[in-house]
C-alpha cells in the first residue's frame, strides 16, 4: 500500500447544520484539505498543471464522496469520460480518507482560459460522469450524468440533482505553485435535506454567492471547518460528526495485477513467452512495477486454459 508522505495534514470533516424544530438538521456538509494527495498524484503521474488541477478536484471530491458510505469495504469510483486533451480521469475512494487516481493523458496540455487561469473545463470537454458504488452486493450501484462544465465542482453538484434528487453545493479547487507542485488543495460538498425550510436554502444561496473561491479560502488558511462556517454562516448549528485523516492510498498487489495478465488473450501470453524475458506491469493508480518471469506467465496461460476447460 502506498500512503503519501505529502499528505501530512490532508483531512476531512463531516458535519451538519440548521436544525429545525425538531433538532433535525437540514443541511450535511462535508468538507477537506488535499493538498498533500494532489501534490502525491502529480509526483507519481508526473501530470502536468492543468491535468493536477483536473485530477485533484476530481479526487477531493472522490475523498468526500467516499465518507458518505458506510462499511469499511465499500467502494466509490468516480470515471470522468470527456472529448477534452485528456481524454478521461479515474478515481476510487474508501470511506476511510483514502483515494487514488489516474488521468489518462497526464501530460495533456491547454491554455489558460479567459480569466488567465488554468482552463480545467478545456482540458476535460465534453462528456459524461459515472459514480460507481461498490457495496458488496451482486451488483455495484451506477448512475451517470452528462458534464454540465467539464470543471468537475458543477458537474458533481449536477449528478446529485439529476441522479439522486438531492440538491447540493460544491466547490473544488487546487491552487498551483510557480514551480507548478501544489500550493493548497481542497473543497467542500453542501447538501440540503428534503424537508430543508427556504430561508436555510435562501441562506446558503446567498452565502455561496458571496464568498470567495475555495482556492482563495485556502491560501487565506481556511480550514475545512472555517469553510463550512463562511458556507453557512446564518444558519445555526453547526455540528461537525467526524474528522479523519485523509491521503493518497493505493492497495495494489501482485495477485491483483496479476489478474491483468489473466485478462489478456493466449495468444498475447504466447507472444510474451516466446520474448523469454520478464514483463513489468505498472499500476495504473500508483505506478508501483511488477515484474513477472517468462514461467510465471506460462503459469498464468495454464491458467487460462484451465478456466476456460472447466464445465
């Protein structure tokens, strides 16, 4: 498993607000600080500024979003799928604080935008967004959206209204050094209960709309929990439920990528065995490297045929 040693410091709360009458609170919020698991995914990756600021968004809001679920062994998986340079982003949460992610052209390239800064929403374009729950059931939960903006914060905000009818507020940011490492990282996800009265929507409306971006809360040296004040300033009763560290994790293995091995073909396991030399597989996530010898991938293509022969 790879913990991130930049992480130091990334962590997310969960929190609630506005209590009505009857002290049930009308509003969830989360929030985090992820400059550590940005900066940790644009070492590894060796991304460039806009693929960081794209991918760290993406996994700020995978790290939050995977708090919401409940067992230990529960799963979210966050696919971005666009026409953009990049082409695409995965990123996989638990609901511990950790998170992994890969974009699939972590070089990609675009100009700033009009307002001179990095033109995330380009480097994405058009597409779709898929959450995946894995729960343990037989079938993992999945809804996708189209992308309303490409600049991740919105297009979350709009899969929650559109997939589970839940209206929410989210903001995302990552904010780059000169140097192009990450300089702060982080975001917040608001979401108001159904039987939320107007005024506490009115409230947060007006405070969203008045505040400054994340990223500029940030480098203010915000913290999550001061977010979350300015974000519902108003509404009473703040409560925050949980606070726990949060980092880039990857639990790879050689039996997992192993199974990438298994997934391929003979007759491309037949062309690697007649190469006679080993073969590195990296994962995807983390870019640990895997080796595996010539008879190693004769085990695996027996194997194979094994399986395949099995009634």
């Amino acid at each position: 498993m790879a913990d991130t040693k930049t992480g130091e410091g990334d962590y997310l709360i969960t929190a609630t607000a506005a209590p009505n009458d009857a002290g049930e609170p009308q509003v969830r919020a989360f929030a985090a600080t992820t400059r550590g698991i940005a900066e940790e995914a644009r070492i590894v990756h060796g991304q460039s500024p806009v693929v960081t600021a794209a991918l760290g968004r993406l996994m700020t809001a995978g790290v939050m979003m995977g708090s919401m679920m409940k067992e230990p062994d529960d799963l979210l998986t966050l696919i971005v799928r666009g026409d953009g340079p990049v082409r695409g982003m995965t990123v996989t949460a638990d609901n511990a604080g950790g998170v992994k992610g890969y974009a699939n052209d972590p070089l990609a390239l675009m100009p700033a935008n009009a307002a001179g800064h990095l033109n995330v929403g380009g480097i994405v374009g058009k597409g779709t967004l898929t959450v995946i729950r894995d729960l343990g059931l037989k079938e993992p939960y999945s809804g996708t959206v189209s992308l309303r903006t490409g600049e991740i914060a919105e297009d979350i905000a709009w899969y929650y209204a559109s997939s589970e009818q839940i209206p929410s507020a989210v903001g995302l940011g990552v904010l780059m050094n000169r140097e192009n490492t990450v300089r702060r990282a982080g975001g917040f996800i608001l979401q108001m209960m159904p039987f939320a009265a107007e005024e506490v929507v009115s409230a947060l409306e007006r405070n969203l709309a008045g505040m400054p971006h994340v990223t500029e809360l940030l480098d203010a040296g915000k913290t999550p929990e001061q977010m979350l004040e300015e974000a519902l300033r108003g509404t009473g009763g703040l409560t925050v439920t949980d606070r726990r560290p949060a980092s880039f994790r990857c639990s790879c293995s050689r039996d997992r990528v192993r199974r990438v091995l298994l997934s391929l073909g003979r007759s491309e396991l037949e062309e690697m065995i007649a190469e006679g030399r080993p073969v590195e597989l990296k994962c995807q996530f983390c870019g640990k490297a895997y080796s595996f010898t010539t008879e190693e991938i004769k085990e695996v293509l027996w194997n194979t045929d094994s399986s395949k022969s099995q009634p």
